[in-house]
C-alpha cells in the first residue's frame, strides 16, 4: 500500500510533467510561428534540456560549498534580475518559466 503522502507526490509531479511538456510544446510552436524558422524551434528544447546537464553536474558542487538559505537567495535574486530586464527589454512583464520570452521588439 502506498502512502497518501506518496499518492499525492505522484499525481502532482504527473500534472506538473503533464503541463511542462505541453508548455515546451507550445513555446516551441509560438517560436516557429514567430520566426518561420525549424532551427530557432529546435534550439528551444534543446538549450533547455543543456541548462538542465550542466545545472544537474553543476548541483552537486554547490550544494557542497554553500548552505542551502544563500543558495536560495542567490537564485531567487537572480530570478528577479532576469524579470526586470526583461521588462526593460520588452517594455512589459513577459516573464515566464524557463526565462525572458521577447518575441517582439
């Protein structure tokens, strides 16, 4: 038998799955639609799923080195540095999961 605990970590990290894949799906299509151009579409998953190599070796090191509060603070100050610049880019919030999405200059 499973634990409810266990049973709700399940279903929310399958709904979360669920909603990233069809995100990247539509990021992907907004992208080809915009550009017209299958490279910039294809460099959308793929950068991702490179950011995602290197912060997955790069992790362990950190969390080696620096405690867990500063870690936090430091990413989300750097969450909230990337939001203002794009609000300086875009001239509006178009701030979304994986970073700044300005299409239109």
């Amino acid at each position: 038998m499973h634990k409810r605990s266990f049973t709700y970590l399940l279903g929310t990290q399958t709904m979360s799955n669920a909603v990233d894949i069809l995100y990247i799906m539509a990021l992907v299509s907004l992208v080809f639609h915009e550009t017209d151009s299958i490279f910039s579409s294809v460099l959308v998953p793929l950068l991702r799923m490179g950011a995602q190599m290197i912060s997955g070796f790069l992790a362990p090191l950190i969390l080696a080195r620096f405690q867990l509060p500063f870690i936090l603070f430091v990413s989300q100050f750097t969450n909230w540095l990337s939001s203002l610049s794009c609000w300086g880019i875009c001239g509006q919030r178009a701030q979304t999961r994986y970073g700044c999405l300005c299409l239109h200059w």
